[in-house]
C-alpha cells in the first residue's frame, strides 16, 4: 500500500511540474487544461490544425489520461474529435512513450 501512495505523490508532483511548465511555456498551436480542476490525472488538449498543411483551420481535441504510475507508465491519448490520419491509432502515444525517459519531459513527446 506504502507504495501506491508513493506513486501518486510522485506522479501528480511530475503532472503539476509539467502542467506549470505548459502555462508558462505553452507549445504553439496546443491549449492544455485539466478536465476538472480537482484532477491532474485527466488533461484535456486543444490542437490547432497548423497552417500550410491539409488540417490548416482545423480544431481537434483531444484526452490524455495518465497512470498513477506516470512517469514510469506512459499515459492513454484519445483524439474525441474524429478524423482520419494513417498515423494517428491507438499505439502510436505507447511507442513514443516507451522511447523515453521518465526524466524527458512528456510534454515535448507527446505533443511533437
């Protein structure tokens, strides 16, 4: 049990860190916001289609889920706006995770 609490305190201190350092650095053409305050474990994303490119215009959203053992497990990704893209399917967040670090900040992986 001792460590279950040592995961969440780990992982909702990582989430609070890489949350301020979205607010105060945020990534061009992303918005990221809790789905409810009270919980870090659920973000919502806002990704702006960029411009010269087929989704130019575009809006899209998007969940991120994360494991109570987050840095050390990667987090779920759901689009919720449908689209279709030949890269885009449910393993593609598990490999980029799993190329990581927990020390690389998933921010720059997961909205590269």
């Amino acid at each position: 049990m001792a460590q279950h609490g040592q995961n969440v305190a780990s992982s909702q201190k990582a989430l609070m860190l890489e949350m301020k350092n979205l607010q105060e650095e945020p990534v061009e053409g992303f918005k990221i916001t809790l789905v409810d305050e009270s919980d870090l474990y659920n973000w919502e994303v806002a990704i702006f289609g960029p411009p010269n490119t087929h989704y130019e215009g575009g809006y899209f959203k998007a969940r991120i889920k994360f494991p109570v053992d987050y840095p050390y497990s990667p987090p779920a990704f759901r689009f919720l706006t449908k689209m279709w893209h030949p890269n885009i399917y449910e393993v593609t967040m598990k490999l980029a995770f799993k190329e990581t670090k927990p020390s690389y900040p998933k921010q720059k992986s997961a909205l590269s």
